[in-house]
C-alpha cells in the first residue's frame, strides 16, 4: 500500500512537472530539454534506489 501510494505521489508531481515542462517546450524546447535530459538519470537512480534495497525487483510486478 505504502509502495503504491508513492507511485501515485510520484506519478501526479511528474504530471505537474510535465505541465510546467510542456508550458516551456512549447516555446523554447532546445533551451529547456538538455537540463531535463540531464535529470532523468538521477530521477530514475533515485526511484530505483529504494526499490532495490527493498529487494524487489521487476519481474515481481508482472
């Protein structure tokens, strides 16, 4: 439950982050995409982080 109601947290801030992205792209996407290229590895780094200290791994989701 605890895992799903992060998932749910983290899906919304990145929908809102996404808007504000979008609210950007839409006029300067070469300006604001290498920074967010740039993050993605440290996001995911850090969601996958917990996950697997957790010992839980993909293929138990399926």
């Amino acid at each position: 439950v605890v895992w799903a109601l992060s998932v749910a947290t983290i899906i919304s801030a990145t929908n809102g982050l996404w808007d504000i992205f979008w609210g950007f792209a839409q006029n300067e996407l070469i300006a604001v995409l290498p920074p967010n290229l740039l993050l993605l590895p440290l996001f995911a780094r850090w969601l996958i982080g917990p996950v697997r200290r957790r010992g839980l791994y993909w293929r138990e989701f399926h």
